[in-house]
C-alpha cells in the first residue's frame, strides 16, 4: 500500500534541496504531521525553520513550495499560513484499501517490520499462595496485548510468567501448614486458605519473634534444597498455579513458560561471581552491594547480611538467562510503576557487569489499582478476587442475554460463549481504554458497565457488518469500483482504516494498548454514522459490492483490533 508520508517526505526533498542541501529525506518525514481537522488536509508540513536558510517569510515559502507541487497521490496541495497541506487523493486512497484487503483479507495492515527478531515479554507473574487480585489485571492484560501487537507487527514473541515462588514468605507458609493448615481442606479452596494461613502467620509472628526465626529457618532449609521444605513448596506452587490457570483460561491467555523465581537460583551464584570480578560488588555493614551512585541511583543489596539473596538477584540471573536463551531485540518487563527504581537498578548493575547487550531491558510500568474502600492487602486479606470480576460480569451479560430471548421469544445460540466473549471483553476493554501508566480507583459499576465506549459497544459493531455481510451476498470476487466511494463518511472510514498500521506501530514503540482500544472505538462510530447515513444493500449491483467490500474491511480491521487487545469478536449478538 502507498505510504502517503513518504511520498512526501520525497516530493519536498526534491523541492527544498535543488540549490542546497536543506534537510534530508529522513528529517522531512520525521517532522510531517497529520491536522487537527480535515480541512485542513490530510498531512501538513511546517517551514518555520526554512525561514533563516531561505531568508523568506515562511508563508512565503509554503506558498512558492505548495504551488510547485503536483502529483498524482495528492489532489490538491496548498499552502495555510507557515504549513504546506497536503489532501490525498481520494480516488487513490480508496483504490489502495480496497485492494489491499481484497488480497491480504484479515492480513491486511500487517507490515512485517519484526521478522527475524525475538521479543521477551514478562506479564502477570503473580506471587504463589497468594491471591490473583484485580490488581494483577493490569500486568496481565496490558503484558498480553503487548505480546499480541508485536506478534501482528513480525516479531517472534517469547512470553514469560515470573511466578513469585521464591523467598521468605514460603518460609512462612510452610510454618503455618505445619502448624494449623490441613491439606484437604486447602485443595477443595486453594488460594482462600493458603491467604488465611497467610494472614495468621503474619499476625502471629508479629506477637512471638521466636516464630519469625522458626519461618526463617524453614526458608534456609528450603534454599539447601531440604527434601521436606522441597515437598511443600512444590505442592504449595503445583496448587496455586491450577488455580491461576482458571483465570488465564477466562482471559484467554496462554504462556511460553512459567519459569518463576526459584528456577534462577542455580544461576545466581555465576552472577555474584560476575559482580565480584568486575569489581562492582561491594561489603556494606556485613551485606554486599553495588554502588551505582555513577547513575544517580541509591546502591542496591545483593547479598544480605545473613548471606540470603533477594528478588533482584534472581533479576540479574533471569536477564542474562533469556539474553542467552533468546538474543532478544528487546526483553520487556510489564510491572507496576513502584518497581521503577528497580529495573533502573537492574539496568545498572548490568552495565557495571559488563554486559553489553544490558539496554535490550525495557520496564513497561503502569499504574495501581485501589479498592473504592482503601489500598488492596494481601496482608489483611483486603482483596477483590480476579476470577470473582471475571464471572460476575458474564453473569451479567448472561441476564442481558435472557431477557432478551424472553422479549423476542427465541433461543439465543451458543449463549454461554457468547455471554463470556462479551462480559470478559468488557473488563478487558474498560482496563485497556486508559494510558497504562494512570492509577485508578476498581468500580464495579463502571467495570461492568456496557454503555458508551466499551468493549460490547465495538463487538455490536463487529456482529452487525457480518449480518450485513450475510444479508448482502457478500463475495470478496465479486467486481467493484472504488471511484463510487465518495461522500464523507465513507472518505472518513477510508482515513481510519489507512491509519491502521501507523496505529499499531505507535502502540509497539510506546508499549500503549489504549492506542489500540480508542482505535477501534474511532472505526466503530465511524461505521456507524455511514450505517445510519447511506443505504448498503440496494439494487445497483456494482455499488452495492463497492460499499460492502468497505464494510468488509471494516469488520476485519475491527477483528484484529480486538484481537490484539486480546477480545473476541462474535459474529452474532
């Protein structure tokens, strides 16, 4: 498909550089920028910094600029104020999409620009034992629609969970099984009594500091690979993972590999050793540490004073693990905005190690969540379950659904998926629809509401041009003619569906899924203000191809804009 961009960025480097080098093609395209309205085209170029080279008013320049220009990609250039405009073709723009999709169909938009490079995505990673909260749906939906959209991009995504299944607090945990926990009572509600294990742990340890020691014991016995403390912790882990595996399969979210935590803690020592021949590891009051003041960061513990390890030690094992497993073009970590100290101290000790490749870390940090009634604790066992959102909302879509067989007294097929496509959908929408990096408040009002600019909002979308589809006879060879797309809306979806590829591309550098979700929010008005402004399905055969060929495009393009936020598209609802 024509890039309109570059045909520009190539026209004014033609124009400006016939005397002088001005600017390179590079630099032209990296400044062209798109208008705030129609009017005022489709692209625009400013030339204020023209002014000192060609010792002109820049209204003059665009003018003498805009004037000399014409080409077929462009029916008309022109100059306002300092900007040269420049409106496409309309005819061409329309020649170009429908082509396309016509030869690529639910490919189309896809450039390719990550083949042959791998990508390391961690998302989710919830600790075991503990509850998978509403908190965990940010790392985890935003990590899963930054795996999809570099897959739709080319590249080879690898995606990791990092299970918390390391540390101290198993030491904890096998404390309290021991001492009041029943097996048979956890399997039947795994995650609800290991986290009231947990809670009374904490409170008991609190009031007897012999019992921390106790805990503290069983945690070294588990770092010695103590054949007891093995057990446990494997069963504590096999059982926490059957359960989050409820809510992946909700969400519809499959893994690479869940290598968690503990899997690195025989890769840590050859790190420590890489930290003490480079010469950054350092004592400190009985602890070892890196000085990383060099990039204004505060040192950062490796090596505590009783000579246990901490989460960032296996941090450095675990990047230096999928560098060598991976060679990855870019290796992405989906955590919480309060870890960004951490990763700039990751990053850090990694440069200090020597390893060159230490920029390959990306940190995607993204806002908290809070409870309407205060800060979730897993600690005090204030939490909102995950699953229990997940259900509640397909409940809800499941009433919708009933009442409106009971109103229209027919069956509804396949309502169970249905009801789960939508009201899933809808909680993965609505935490998708904001920039990541934002905190917000869990509403479950809001959180189950479908009106406005939602998820179900969009799939009504989807479902209705498939029925079009259906009731149109529509044939992707049947002949058309793009010349007879003409009127406003359908130049408006024309541009929306052109803008797609940009669109997604912009979401991969910034790591922003909301880009994706207002998109296809955009192309769904857009349809419908054609639906309810142009008649599809009439008896001019050529036309009617035409417009349903547009439709077809529309429906696919919102197809893999779900997708990639990792929501179904029905076509029936």
């Amino acid at each position: 498909m024509v890039n309109f961009r570059e045909e520009i960025a190539n026209i004014l480097e033609d124009k400006l550089n016939k005397d002088q080098q001005v600017m390179t093609r590079e630099e032209i395209e990296s400044v062209i920028e798109v208008p705030p309205n129609a009017e005022m085209g489709d692209y625009a170029f400013p030339v204020f910094s023209l002014a000192k080279i060609f010792r002109k008013n820049p209204a003059i320049i665009a003018k003498e600029v805009a004037d000399s220009i014409s080409s077929e990609y462009f029916e008309k250039v022109e100059s306002k104020s300092a900007y040269i405009n420049f409106y496409i073709n309309k005819l061409k723009l329309a020649s170009e999409i429908l082509n396309e999709i016509k030869e690529k169909q639910e490919d189309f938009g896809k450039p390719g620009i990550g083949e042959g490079k791998n990508v390391v995505v961690e998302y989710s990673s919830p600790n075991i034992a503990k509850p998978f909260h509403i908190g965990h749906i940010r790392s985890t939906v935003i990590g899963d629609s930054i795996k999809r959209i570099y897959n739709f991009l080319g590249y080879n995504t690898i995606s990791y969970n990092h299970l918390g299944d390391y540390g101290t607090q198993f030491g904890m945990l096998i404390v309290a099984i021991k001492k009041w926990g029943d097996k048979e009572v956890i399997m039947n509600n795994p995650i609800p009594e290991l986290l009231k294990l947990y809670v009374k742990i904490n409170t008991e340890v609190e009031l007897d500091p012999q019992l921390r020691d106790e805990c503290r014991n069983w945690f070294a016995r588990l770092e010695n690979k103590d054949e007891e403390a093995l057990e446990l912790w494997q069963w504590i882990r096999d059982v926490s993972l059957m359960e989050f595996n409820k809510v992946y399969k909700l969400l519809d979210i499959e893994y690479d590999t869940f290598k968690g935590e503990s899997f690195y803690s025989d890769y840590m020592p050859a790190e420590v050793e890489q930290l003490e021949r480079s010469g950054a590891l350092v004592q400190s009051e009985g602890a070892k540490i890196v000085d990383l003041s060099k990039y204004d960061l505060p040192p950062a513990l490796i090596i505590k004073s009783d000579g246990s390890t901490i989460y960032i030690t296996r941090d450095i094992a675990a990047a230096h693990y999928r560098h060598t497993e991976h060679k990855p073009y870019r290796n992405i970590y989906v955590v919480g905005s309060q870890q960004i100290l951490h990763f700039q101290q990751l990053k850090g000790i990694l440069k200090e190690m020597g390893y060159d490749w230490s920029d390959e870390v990306v940190h995607v940090p993204f806002g908290m969540v809070a409870l309407e009634e205060g800060t979730l604790s897993t600690r005090k066992g204030r939490v909102v379950y995950l699953e229990d959102v997940l259900n509640k909302s397909v409940e809800k879509v499941k009433e919708i659904l009933t009442k409106r067989e009971e109103e229209k007294g027919e069956e509804i097929e396949n309502k169970e998926e249905l009801a789960a496509q939508v009201g899933i959908g809808a909680v993965k929408f609505q935490e998708l629809f904001n920039q990541r990096i934002k905190d917000y408040v869990f509403s479950w009002d809001k959180t189950l509401s479908f009106e406005g600019e939602t998820g179900p909002y969009v799939q009504y979308v989807h479902a209705r041009i498939c029925s079009l589809l259906e009731k149109g006879g529509f044939d992707i060879n049947n002949e058309i003619d793009p010349s007879l797309l003409k009127s406003d809306e359908e130049y408006s979806i024309l541009r929306t569906l052109y803008n797609f590829t940009d669109v997604v591309v912009d979401a991969h550098e910034k790591y922003e899924p909301y880009f994706i979700t207002r998109y296809t929010v955009e192309l769904a008005r857009a349809f419908n203000r054609y639906y309810n402004h142009t008649q599809i399905i009439i008896e001019d055969e050529l036309l009617k191809n035409t417009r349903l060929m547009l439709c077809y495009a529309v429906k696919n393009v919102i197809k893999e804009g779900l997708g990639l936020l990792g929501i179904a598209s029905p076509e029936k609802m």
